[in-house]
C-alpha cells in the first residue's frame, strides 16, 4: 500500500531528487517515515469515559488507570 502522509512526487520535489532513486526506494522512505510518525500517534487506544471543563480547566476520565 502506498503511503499518505506524503507522496512520492512531493517528496522528490522537496528533497529536489528528481529521478536519482527508484520509484521503490522512494516509496519505501515514505512509508518507512509513516510508519515512524504513526509510531508516535495516539488512535484512541484508551476510551474517554467522562469529561468535565470547570473554570476553563477540562478533565478527562480515561477507561483504563494509569495510560498516561
């Protein structure tokens, strides 16, 4: 599957590669870059089970203690 968070034309633009490397490498620096990012990012792993906001401070109630 190709990558999303950027393309393989945006990134031989940015990087000014031109045709230097292959479709494959380039696309595998993409993805590999996506995988990383995606490493970091949170997918609502842990439910939010309440929320309150009081005097412009919001508290949130996760399912699971200690998460974060």
């Amino acid at each position: 599957m190709a990558a999303t968070y950027v393309t393989q034309a945006e990134l031989r633009t940015n990087l000014g590669i031109g045709t230097l490397y292959s479709n494959a490498m380039v696309e595998e620096v993409c993805q590999t870059a996506e995988d990383l990012l995606n490493s970091y990012l949170w997918f609502d792993s842990v439910p939010v089970v309440a929320a309150a906001l009081s005097q412009n401070v919001a508290t949130l109630i996760l399912a699971s203690a200690g998460s974060y």
